[in-house]
C-alpha cells in the first residue's frame, strides 16, 4: 500500500508542476493545433524503437548462449517486462526481470541462460550509459572535456573490474550459496523446490552461467546496441521538443534526459513519474526553452516513451494471455 501511496504523490507531484504552466496558456488549444506532427510522429517511432533496440539486446545475449527465439517472441516478452517495469511502484525493475526470466524458461530457455540473459542486458545498458554521463555533463558544459574523459575512464574501469570478478566461478558459487541461504528466511519463496534443494540446485544455474562466455567482439556489438536502444530514446525527446519549438537547446535536452533516466533508476515511483517530470522541466526552462512549449514537450516525451510502450505491453500481456489458454 506505501508503494502504491507514493506513486499517487509522484504523479501528483507531476501534475503540480506541470498544471500551472499549462493552465496559464491562453493559447494551449492553438498551440497543440500547431504542433509539427512530423516531429511528434517521430519521437513515437523513436521512443518505441528504442524499446525494440533493448529487445533485440537480449536476443543476441540468448543467440550468445545458444538459444533461438523467434525476434518476434523476445520482443512480445520484451515488451511486457517493459509494462511490468514501468507500472510497478519500487520494484519495478524487479518485477520486469522477474517477468523475463519465467517468461522465456516458458519458452524453453534454461533458467541460467534466462538469467545471464536478462541481467547482462540490464548491466550493460545501465553501463553504457553510465560510461557516457561524463561526456553529457561537459556537454552542457557542467564537465570540462578532460575531466569528463577521466571520470569515464573511471568508470569503465570500475564497471570492468566487477564484470571480471562476478565473472569468476569462484564467485559465482559464492553468489549461489549466498542466495540460497537469504531466499530460505523469504517466506513466499522458501519452500520452491531450488530452494530446498540447497546450493546446489543453485550451484548448477550458475554452473551454466560461468559458461556463457561471449567473445569481446560479441560484447562491443551488444554494446552497441545498447548505446543505439538510449541514442533512439535521446532523439525521441528531442523529437518532442522540435515537435512545439523552431530549435530547442541541445546540453539541456541531455541533462535533462540523464535526470529523468536518474529519476527512473530510483524507482520510487513508477517510471520516475514526478521527480522526471519535474527535473526535465527545469532543464528544458533553464537551456532557454520557454515553459509553455517545455511543459508541451516535456508531456509528449513522457507519453512517447512511458505511456504508450506501457499501454502496448499490457495490450500484448493480454494477448499472450488469451493465446496461452
């Protein structure tokens, strides 16, 4: 209930900040008849080939670990993670992998290789965007260009060193004895079948994960479509924003991207709903874009990228639902 409390005050929180710049437009109804539908239309596509370009991502990390699914599968599943991920209060993330994973063991995937899978897919997009947040900042000009070089170096390294280590089979059966003894005091999960097995049910998942071991070619190529999945979803916003403005202030538009995929990634509320809003506010106002078409953009972005995929996956859940029967 305290989760799903706190989403109602995040979207209120939204509808806060946005409802005042709206409401004092005289001219909201001309300016939403004037909108370049162009832009807009594109922004959509983007928004939703961004999501099929996460999709594809976890194709290829199944392809990697000898498994073939159909694409239109994987995307199917793809995107009702997505609408589990973005509808759940605080365990969204949680409850879209969790999705994931039962929905391709359904489908004959081993649970090790669901599990590489889904959480390599997360890992590295989170990664890819974590490496280039430096270059965004001295963009805006937040980051001088070798201190921004420097921080991502960092983080490379950093993201390297823990790939490397969990990538060990030594840890990986530390991770499996780990998990067994904290899911056994759960009491939803306890009594499943892995977990009375002990570790070593478990120890065989992560036997089969230690063997996924793609080739440095086949992560810089996963790599790069992660890097496309978040390109896809930058130029959807920007997109919007041309779709009510002449031009619209690029280093705002990114800092204003990487807050609102920092709202997300507190999970707090479902899809950030709140404090994205708000804070893509501020940097879209703050770069020089006028609060009216800010406020326009800033709820066409958030309808493009949050509730459409989101209405599209619930739509494929029940599809996928009526099918299985």
């Amino acid at each position: 209930m305290a989760d799903w409390v706190l989403a109602a005050a995040g979207i209120g929180v939204a509808v806060w900040q946005l409802t005042p710049t709206l409401a004092a437009m005289d001219d909201l109804g001309a300016r939403l008849a004037s909108l370049r539908w162009g832009w807009l239309g594109m922004g959509v596509a983007c928004a939703t080939a961004s999501l099929v370009a996460y999709g594809e991502l976890q194709r290829l990390l199944l392809v990697a670990g000898g498994n073939r699914l159909r694409p239109a599968t994987v995307q199917a599943v793809n995107f009702v993670a997505n609408a589990f991920a973005q509808t759940v209060p605080s365990a969204g993330a949680t409850a879209g992998a969790a999705y994931t994973v039962a929905a391709l063991r359904r489908r004959g995937v081993d649970t090790g290789l669901s599990l590489w899978a889904t959480t390599v897919a997360g890992a590295l997009s989170a990664s890819v965007l974590l490496a280039a947040a430096p270059y965004a900042l001295a963009f805006d000009g937040l980051l001088d260009w070798w201190s921004a070089t420097g921080l991502a170096c960092v983080v490379t390294l950093l993201l390297g060193a823990a790939a490397w280590l969990v990538d060990r089979p030594a840890s990986l059966a530390w991770v499996s004895r780990r998990t067994v003894s904290v899911v056994r005091r759960l009491p939803i999960v306890r009594h499943r079948g892995w977990a009375v097995a002990g570790p070593q049910a478990v120890g065989r998942i992560f036997a089969r994960i230690a063997r996924l071991r793609p080739r440095a070619r086949e992560y810089a190529g996963f790599a790069a479509v992660a890097a496309l999945s978040w390109m896809l979803d930058l130029w959807s916003l920007a997109c919007c924003g041309l779709a009510v403005a002449g031009s619209v202030p690029w280093p705002a538009v990114v800092v204003g991207y990487l807050a609102v995929q920092a709202s997300i990634g507190l999970q707090l509320t479902p899809n950030g709903a709140g404090p994205a809003e708000t804070a893509l506010l501020a940097a879209l106002t703050t770069g020089g874009l006028a609060a009216p078409a800010a406020a326009i953009a800033v709820l066409l972005y958030r309808g493009a990228s949050w509730l459409l995929p989101t209405a599209a996956g619930w739509v494929t859940f029940l599809a996928v639902a009526h099918h299985d029967r």
